[in-house]
C-alpha cells in the first residue's frame, strides 16, 4: 500500500502584510499619510477592532468595538484610482458614527 505524498502546507500571508500591500498602491505621500493615520487611531483606541475593506472605491480602516463593520465608531477612507494624473490628490475622509 503506497500512501499519497502530501501537498506542502501553504502559509496564508498575515493581516500586517496584507495590509501593508493594499496600502502599496497609493503614492508614497498617501502612503505616509495613511501609516500616520492609523497609528494615530490605534493609540487612540488601543482595544479596537481594526477593519480593513473595500468599500466601493474606497480603502477604508474602521476602528469597531466588535467584529461588525456597523459597529465602527470610527473609519478612515482612501480613494485612489490607477488612471488618475500623476499629482492629483487623493480624496480622504474621517467619518464618525454616531448610534442612537
């Protein structure tokens, strides 16, 4: 009886450098900007969940006291687009959510 080899275990990337590449597509300046944000947020709100997304044409981080994307108090969007002219700038939002 021959046993089947295995196929080699394929590490999946971690959230850090999954992160790292999506914010690799924005110009240097953005890219700097963004790092600045979330480390920012990130202090601000140390026990967060930190989501990251697509929404539509946006790169968005939310900071949420669970899992939940409409549980987030607080989210950072980048929009970027690859046809854009080179100096343009991107268009970035802070949002706040507010539950009643």
């Amino acid at each position: 009886m021959t046993t089947a080899a295995k196929a080699p275990r394929i590490e999946a990337p971690s959230a850090e450098s999954q992160l790292a590449g999506f914010i690799e597509k924005f110009d240097p300046d953005n890219q700097t900007l963004i790092v600045k944000i979330r480390k920012a947020l990130q202090k601000r709100f140390p026990t967060a969940n930190e989501l990251v997304y697509d929404n539509y044409n946006f790169f968005v981080i939310g900071y949420s006291p669970t899992e939940r994307p409409s549980d987030t108090i607080v989210s950072i969007a980048a929009a970027s687009s690859v046809q854009r002219p080179p100096r343009r700038p991107c268009a970035w939002f802070i949002c706040t959510v507010e539950h009643r």
